[in-house]
C-alpha cells in the first residue's frame, strides 16, 4: 500500500517536473502560473536542486517577457500620442469660418 501511495506521488512529482521544463523550453507563460499554483512536495535532493534551477530560469523568461510587454507598453503610448498630435480638429457646421 505505501509503496503504491509513493510510486503515484513520485510519478506525479516527475510529471510535474517534465511539465515545468517543457514550460520553460517553450516560454509558455500560462503553464507557468498554473503549474506554480500547484507545486508537489519533492523529497530527493537531485529533484530539489533540478527544481531550484528550473525555476530560476521560469523566473528569467517571466522577467523577460515583463519587459518585453514594457517596452511594447511604452512603443504604443508613443504611438498613440503622435497619431492623437497629428489629428485634424473636426469643424462643426456650425463654425463660422472668417
């Protein structure tokens, strides 16, 4: 019975490892976050250290993407205020033009 309960947590905790690197490898940043709600109790030391080095570099492609979305942020204020500076008043009919 015990070593049933221990095979399905082992097999789970490989599972899940297999997931975060596959999540890593593809910069999947929703598997990221759905796997980091639902971290496993890992009891091997190789499992803890391969773990420590897969989520440093999830916390390396977050960063990443974060700043890629920064500077995305700020290319679209820019462009939205040039086009906003470029736009023609509209001139109501009832405008008296002199």
């Amino acid at each position: 019975m015990y070593l049933k309960v221990f095979w399905r947590l082992g097999k789970k905790v490989r599972m899940w490892l297999n997931q975060l690197k596959v999540a890593v490898v593809q910069k999947d940043i929703e598997l990221l976050g759905e796997l980091l709600d639902d971290i496993p109790e890992f009891s091997e030391p190789k499992e803890i250290e391969e773990i420590l080095f897969l989520l440093k570099e999830a916390t390396a492609v977050m960063k990443k993407r974060k700043d890629e979305t920064r500077v995305a942020m700020v290319q679209m204020k820019k462009n939205i205020d040039f086009l906003e500076s470029t736009k023609v008043d509209k001139i109501s009919k009832f405008d008296i033009i002199s």
